[in-house]
C-alpha cells in the first residue's frame, strides 16, 4: 500500500482520497485508498477481532459496488440489522448458509473481489465459526453444491435481503433441549414403545403401495382414517361420503404429492381444495390432512406435527432452545421441512429419520403438561403385555410388575380424588413422564413415581431423583407433596429417613406401599 494511504487515520479522509486519485487517473491508488477507508471504518464501527473487521470490510465492498451498479446511494440494511442484532460472525454465518448463493456473494464475486465475500473469510478464520458453515463456504468457493446434509429445498430471492426460508442455521440444544432429548430416548416412553413400531410400518406401507403404482391402496389411510399412526386428524376428517364421493380425485392427489414433495406443491395442493371450497364440493380445506399426506409421502423431508397450533408451538419452542430460525413463510411444508433439516444438522437421532419426525410432538407433550388446568386428558390407558414384548427377561418382569402396580394406583387415587383429577403417564415439563399425579381443586397436585423394589429403602431411593427433577426442576409439575410408591412395607429406618426430610429440608415427602390382589404383603 502506498506510504501516504497507509497514514491516513480517517475512512472520510480515505474516501477523499481515494475520489482525488480517480479524478487524477490513478485507478492503482483508489483502489488501495477505498481498502484503506474500508479498514478504518471497521474500526470506527466497533469490529475488534481481525474476523469481525474483514466481514465488515466485505460489507461496505459489497455496498460500494451495488451503489456504482444502481447509480445511488445503496446500502444492505437486512444485512446491517442482523450484523447488529446478532454479532457480525453469526451474521455472516447465516447468510453463508443459505441454500443459494447470496446477492453479495455473486456481487462481489463478478466485480473481482470474491475474496471479500463472507464465503473467502470463513475460509480464511475457520476458527472462528461452526464446521458447517465453513463446509458450505468452502464448497461455494469450489463452485460445489452445497454438501447434502446442509440442503434445504425451498425458494431464495437471491437477494442481500433474503427471507429465513432459507437460511441453514446448526442446531445448538440448550440444557432443556438435551433434557428433552434424553427423556425422549427413554425406550419406555410411548412415542418410541407404541408410536414408533406403527409408524415404521405405516410409512412402509405407504412408500411400497406407491412402488407399485397403487395409490388407490392409501386412500383411506389418508382421507378416512382419524388416526392413521402418523398423526391424529380428529376434527380436520372431512365426511366420509364427501370424501367417497370425490375418491378419483383424492387418489390423484396422493399421486401429484408422491411427484412432488416440495412446499410449493403443497400450496398448489392447498390451492386445489379452495377451489373445490369456492365450488362447495368441500365444506373446509382439510390442511391437517394435506400436511399428514405430505408428512407420510415424504417422511424424508417432514415431521409429523401436522396440526397448526401444535405446530407452532413446537417451533417458538426450537427458536428458543435449539437456534431455530423461525421461517418467514407461514405455511406448514416451509416450516417443517426447515426445522427437520434444522434438526439433522445437530445429528441427534443417528439418521433415524422416523424418530427425528415424532420428536417435535414429544415437545408439545412435554408443553402441555406446564398448563394447569392441563389439556391432557384424565384417566389410565394401561399398556398392554405386548409392549414390553421386546424387553430382556429382567426388565420385562419389571415393566409387567410396574404396570400392575400402576392400575391398582390410579383405581386407588381415582377413589380418593375422583377419575377426572387423576393422571398416569402426565407429562412432566422437564421431558419425562410421571407414573400418576392427582390434582386438588386448587389446581396444585400430589406427584407419584412408583419404584419396583425389594425394601422400602430402595423404592426411595430410586424414585427421589425423578420426584424431584419432574417436581422443580425449570418448567416442572411443582407439587405440593411427593410420594415413592412401592410394594414393600415402610421400615423404621426409612421412616426416620423420609420423617427427616420433612422435617430439615421442609420437603413434603411420604411413602406409599401398594398391594396386589393376591399377593402377600412385602414385610420391611
């Protein structure tokens, strides 16, 4: 750089200079002085690190050159907001991680300064940001595709002003989120003991009738059945004689989605039945049964959150804990198919795609229950001997034993509170299930996790640690009593034990032992 540019201290001055060598034919010097009011502005803005200054750099490169292409003043203000909300390396992160090549990158790219794009500093300060984003960078630089597991497949306006449609941002879980994902692992719980094994096989189902060319074959799992193992239609069912009636039509629906899974079909899907709407063929635009169509077709691209509300709340609950990207769009395929993607970039369920798509419904189990009054419905669903079919020996005896002792628990608290204030398998909040809880008429419940054990001692033992992260731990039940609940007789030492937790650690604590019919009485 020349001497007398290098002295400059002010990116006005710089500029100045930099207008007075172009005048004078001196393209050599405007062009260093222009890099030198680039630097001095980086640092009249605030970027410190070397990383922060270059991103910066590229941005003012990148505006300089749209104001001489446009003939005006321009600047890329999305670009500047998410600088400013988000940090310059996280802004540059996200725009690098768009599915299609930004404006700025092809901007600077044509004008000869691609080395200035976000993409060339990512390359350079890999340290400095995620492994996946300097994956896509480097693959852009290399003229590549975007590797597959970063793809998403919707529409950029391959603007500097691009929707977050688009953007691929890694999926980073928070404590909760990990909490979540570890209760959700559980192989006792329901989504993976009940809902997982059928909907494996409905999804084969599907994908070997449309092998085969036999559409005709789901029509009813699509159209007729409330629940058909990938999500529960319940009041989204059209009539059944609507539905026979145009049953040509909805065939050929399942084949134009099994052509096209992309969200701009599902609008165009979304947009036939409002037409059959408009002519009164159709009394609403059954949109859960769409989604659920796509959401079993395509198990690859969407989860299986099909319903509007639920859906949304599961995303503001990904935005928060995840680093979830909430898409501008509204629509449901945008949305799903970003946050499943979203997802596989954190590589949480080890490609298993199935249990990745049940997932945000364990989220909006977990939701529900940290309402009171609850929108999970009161009573006892025992399970049958078949789900613990696959258990080893040890543990099935176990499970089968629990389940019993669980019956006689809820008959037992449904007397004392009455049916409609008692839960079995409730939803805890923290990502776990609780085996009963009873509510009193102030709302607050009673919690009880059932222990199957050999002394009163052990029952406690095993169930404190579940009592008390499903009780307090940050949206948990918060009970007023907890109880251990097993098939021993309380011995006297720990009776003493649970009496001292009340009494030094004000934790409201008791045990309870339930009998079985027919069995004798486990002494202490």
């Amino acid at each position: 750089m020349d001497e007398r540019i290098a002295r400059v201290k002010t990116s006005q001055d710089a500029r100045q200079l930099a207008e007075n060598a172009l005048r004078l034919g001196r393209s050599d010097l405007w062009a260093q002085a222009l890099e030198r009011a680039r630097e001095l502005q980086a640092v009249e803005e605030g970027y410190i690190s070397p990383a922060q200054q270059a991103i910066a750099t590229a941005l003012y490169a990148y505006e300089e050159e749209q104001s001489r292409l446009k003939g005006r003043t321009f600047r890329a203000n999305r670009t500047r907001q998410m600088m400013t909300k988000h940090g310059a390396l996280v802004a540059a992160e996200r725009l690098v991680l768009h599915r299609q090549p930004t404006k700025g990158f092809e901007v600077l790219k044509e004008a000869g300064l691609r080395e200035l794009s976000f993409e060339a500093i990512i390359d350079r300060f890999p340290d400095e940001f995620s492994a996946v984003a300097v994956e896509a960078a480097r693959a852009r630089l290399n003229g590549e595709p975007l590797p597959r597991s970063l793809q998403i497949a919707s529409s950029s306006n391959n603007s500097e002003d691009e929707s977050n449609d688009d953007i691929l941002v890694p999926a980073v879980p928070d404590g909760e989120a990990l909490t979540f994902l570890n209760g959700f692992r559980n192989p006792d719980n329901w989504f993976l003991a009940s809902w997982l094994p059928r909907y494996r096989e409905i999804v084969l189902t599907i994908a070997q009738a449309l092998s085969e060319d036999r559409p005709q074959d789901l029509f009813d799992i699509f159209w007729k059945r409330a629940d058909n193992s990938i999500a529960y239609a319940g009041q989204g069912m059209l009539r059944h004689d609507i539905v026979d009636g145009m049953r040509e039509e909805l065939v050929q629906v399942i084949r134009d989605i099994h052509e096209d899974g992309s969200p701009a079909n599902f609008k165009r899907i979304v947009e036939r039945f409002e037409g059959w709407k408009t002519a009164s063929r159709i009394g609403m635009v059954p949109r859960l049964l769409i989604a659920r169509a796509f959401a079993g077709i395509h198990p690859d691209q969407y989860h299986t959150t099909v319903d509007a509300s639920s859906h949304n709340q599961a995303l503001r609950w990904f935005v928060e804990h995840t680093g979830f990207v909430m898409p501008t769009s509204s629509d449901w395929a945008t949305r799903a198919q970003v946050l499943t993607t979203h997802v596989d970039q954190a590589n949480i369920f080890d490609g298993d795609i199935l249990a990745r798509n049940i997932f945000p419904w364990f989220v909006v189990d977990q939701l529900r229950g940290r309402t009171a009054p609850s929108s999970v419905l009161p009573g006892h669903s025992p399970r049958p001997n078949t789900a613990f079919a696959d258990l080893p020996p040890a543990q099935r005896t176990i499970a089968l034993r629990h389940n019993t002792i669980q019956t006689i628990l809820f008959a037992q608290l449904a007397e004392q509170y009455g049916e409609d204030r008692v839960w079995t398998e409730y939803p805890t909040g923290t990502g776990g299930y609780a085996d009963a809880i009873a509510r009193q008429p102030d709302g607050r419940c009673n919690l009880y996790e059932i222990k199957v054990a050999d002394t009163a001692a052990e029952v406690v033992r095993q169930a404190m640690g579940q009592l008390l992260e499903y009780g307090f731990r940050a949206g948990g039940l918060e009970p007023v009593k907890l109880y251990a609940v097993g098939e021993p007789a309380l011995d006297d030492v720990t009776r003493h034990f649970v009496a001292r937790l009340r009494a030094d650690f004000n934790l409201d604590l008791d045990y309870l032992q339930v009998v079985l019919p027919g069995e004798p009485e486990v002494s202490p």
